[in-house]
C-alpha cells in the first residue's frame, strides 16, 4: 500500500545533507562549547558559526539570535522573557495581545500570564484565522508593551499582515512578536522588512533536526530568561548547548533558504491540486477552511472540515484513522491538540459549529511530496469519506 506523508506542518523528516553536517559533532566533536580546551573551543566555533549563519539568512546580527529547544520555548521565552522585564524595570505589569488563532505556545503563556495578573488582550480572528492592523490599534492601551502575531496560521494556513501590523506597532511604540514557526524556510523572512522585534523558528519544521529552534531579539530588546543556571547565550537561556542540533537548524534553514522559492512554487500547485481535486470530488460534503488559490495563504496546508450529513456528525478521529489504515498520514490541525477530542481551538475561534470542528484533517505537503501523493489523498479521501457516510 502506498504510504503518503501530508503531516509536514507537523513535522518534517531530517534532510540528508543536515544529518551528514550534524555527525561530527555527535562523534568527534563532543566537546562543551564552554570549555576553554580545543575541543571546547571547536565546538564553540560551531555554535558561533551556526548563529552566523541563521542571523545572516534573516538580516539579524549574531547576537539577537537565542537558541532554544524549540518553537514552544521560543514563544514562551518572547512572551514571559519581555513581560516580565519590563515589570521589573518599570514596576508594572506591561499588557499584552494576541490572538484567539495562535498555537497554544503562544496562547498557554499568555494565559499563564493573564492568571499571574498581567492585562491580557485575545483578538477575534476573522475569516481564515487572521487579524487585521485596524483589530490591533484597537486593541492598544497606554500600557501595551507587546503584541504577538503569528505569521502563517499552523492550522489553515493564512497569513496575518504582519509588515502592516508592525507599522501600527512601531507607530505606538509596542514591540512585535511573530512565531514563524510555519514559514521560516518556506517564506522569505527578513526580520527588518517585516519589522518584527521578535521572531520564532524552529529546525524540524525545515527538515532540521527536533529539539533546537531560535528566537531572534532585536537589539535594545531585554528578556528576562526562563531557564537559569548558565550564563550561555548571553544569559538568556541557560544550559549546555546542543551543538549538533545548532549545527543541524543552521545547515537546515540555509538549504531552505536556498531553495526556499523553488519548494514553495512546487508546493504551491500541488496546495492548488488538492483543493481543486478535493472540491471536484467531495463538493459540498466538505467546507474548506484554508483560503483559495491568491488569498494571503501559506503554500503548505491545506485544512477542510466535514459539516453534518442528515443531522449525523462527522467523527474527526475515524476520519483520520481511516485515512492512516490507507496509508495517509494527515493530522486533526495541531499536532500538539490533535489525540483530545476537544475540537480545534483555531476552527472554534473562526466560528465553526462544534460538530464541524472536530471532524477536520489539515493536509500539510513538503518539499518532496509528489503530484501522485496528492492524486492518491484526494481518491482516498473521497472513498473514506463515502463509505464513513454509508
Ligand atoms: N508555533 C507554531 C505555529 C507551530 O506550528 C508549532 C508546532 O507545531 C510551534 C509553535 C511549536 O514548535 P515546536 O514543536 O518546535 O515546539
């Protein structure tokens, strides 16, 4: 049976090339990159490097960019990190706003800040999941320290505006962050023609490797750290590097950059393959929830959900159950909610009905997925969802 990968937003398998430059410093090149020895300062060269490289590829300087273990912590970090700076050196709670559609890495620390009294503003997003320049000035108080947007919604895939929005932001003297977990190596990301002050990534969404990502801090920018006990990156986070994994993302996000806009047109009309293959053959059995073809939309996602048939619901789980036993691998929207059978976050805050919600399948395709995948996902799709209705 073919077995057909559609989960890249997910995660993405490790590229060859990354594995190959990561090696040496799984074997050979062990040492701790705070060692004062050779093999501490070789490995201190790499991470050095590495940070050269990821600043360079989105027009930082090296020392705005802070590893992490992740995206997750990369937000936290913006979040918690800036908060809770600003309270200490202002004596108040600074405010805060985001949005109803951000992954819980951005929505868990905002609500973990709101309980420990911070002022808290969650936008309503519109169609698709985005908000818009006017929702943010609306929302800004004389307190607002922070706002935190993400670039491309994991879930549906749409675009927020940030360049307009970091304009706004500018104007009222607020600092931008934007978790771009989902474009970064996908989209061109420059973090000065964006504008942002903050900036999210992490490697295994570019086929680096799991457990590292970066938060770019623009200069001037304080962060309180969430990890102490070292005085690594610049005592923003703590700990013993993980110099393979640094090594990896950096090889990773400079091949994605690389050849960032050849992948992303590739993708961009197997996306449109789908969704036109998807709409011939399932009509109005299905609601598409990933904006069509010029819309202001990632090229990698498409998500659609399946409204009641006779008053009789969907169930999301057996939907993707169904398409895993014929060799598809999609996911529910997020991986990390995907498993509950709470309804998406993202789909409920865009005013699906509960019914409709849960019974969704976000396709997500990468780099090396194929015009033959997604012709096979859109005639599987069409017999599961038959036969899950008979
Ligand atoms: N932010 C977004 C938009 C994501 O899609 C994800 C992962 O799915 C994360 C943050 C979390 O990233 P990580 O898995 O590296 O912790």
């Amino acid at each position: 049976m073919q077995q057909v990968y559609m989960d890249h937003a997910a995660t993405t398998p490790l590229d060859e090339r990354v594995l190959e430059a990561m090696l040496p410093y799984l074997k050979e090149h062990f040492g701790n990159a705070s060692s004062v020895h050779a093999r501490g300062r070789k490995a201190r060269f790499a991470v050095e490097a590495s940070r050269e490289r990821i600043a360079g590829l989105i027009g930082a300087e090296p020392g705005e960019i802070v590893f992490t273990s992740g995206g997750t912590e990369a937000d936290n970090l913006a979040l918690k990190g800036v908060l809770q700076q600003r309270q200490q050196q202002q004596g108040a709670r600074g405010h805060l706003i985001t949005s109803a559609a951000e992954h819980e890495a951005v929505l868990r620390p905002a609500e973990a800040l709101s309980d420990a009294g911070w002022p808290v503003t969650i936008l309503d997003p519109g169609p698709h999941g985005a908000v818009t320049p006017h929702q943010v000035t609306e929302a800004f108080r004389p307190d607002t320290v922070l706002v935190s947007l993400m670039h491309a919604n994991n879930e549906t895939g749409v675009l927020t505006p940030i360049e307009e929005i970091a304009a706004v932001c500018r104007k009222h003297d607020v600092l931008l962050h934007c978790d771009a977990v989902q474009t970064a190596g996908l989209l061109p990301l420059n973090v000065n023609d964006l504008g942002v002050d903050l900036l999210s990534m992490s490697g295994h969404k570019f086929y680096g490797p799991k457990g590292i990502g970066a938060l770019y801090v623009r200069g001037g920018v304080d962060l309180d750290p969430l990890v102490e006990g070292g005085s690594q990156e610049r005592k923003r986070r703590g700990g013993t590097e993980n110099v393979a994994a640094v090594v990896g993302c950096a090889e990773a996000l400079a091949l994605a950059v690389d050849e960032a806009a050849a992948r992303a047109e590739r993708i961009r009309c197997l996306q449109r393959r789908l969704t036109h293959g998807l709409q011939d053959r399932l009509g109005n059995a299905m609601q598409l929830n990933t904006p069509l073809d010029d819309a202001p939309v990632a090229p990698h996602i498409v998500n659609l959900s399946f409204p009641p048939h006779e008053e009789q619901p969907m169930d999301g789980e057996m939907l993707l159950l169904n398409l895993d036993m014929q060799g598809v691998h999609a996911s529910a929207g997020s991986a990390c909610t995907s498993g509950a059978l709470e309804p998406s976050h993202v789909l409920s805050a865009l005013g699906l009905p509960r019914a409709t919600a849960s019974a969704a399948a976000r396709f997500s395709l990468g780099k090396d997925t194929t015009e033959e995948e997604v012709d096979y996902v859109i005639e599987t799709l069409e017999t599961v969802v038959q036969r899950m209705r008979r």
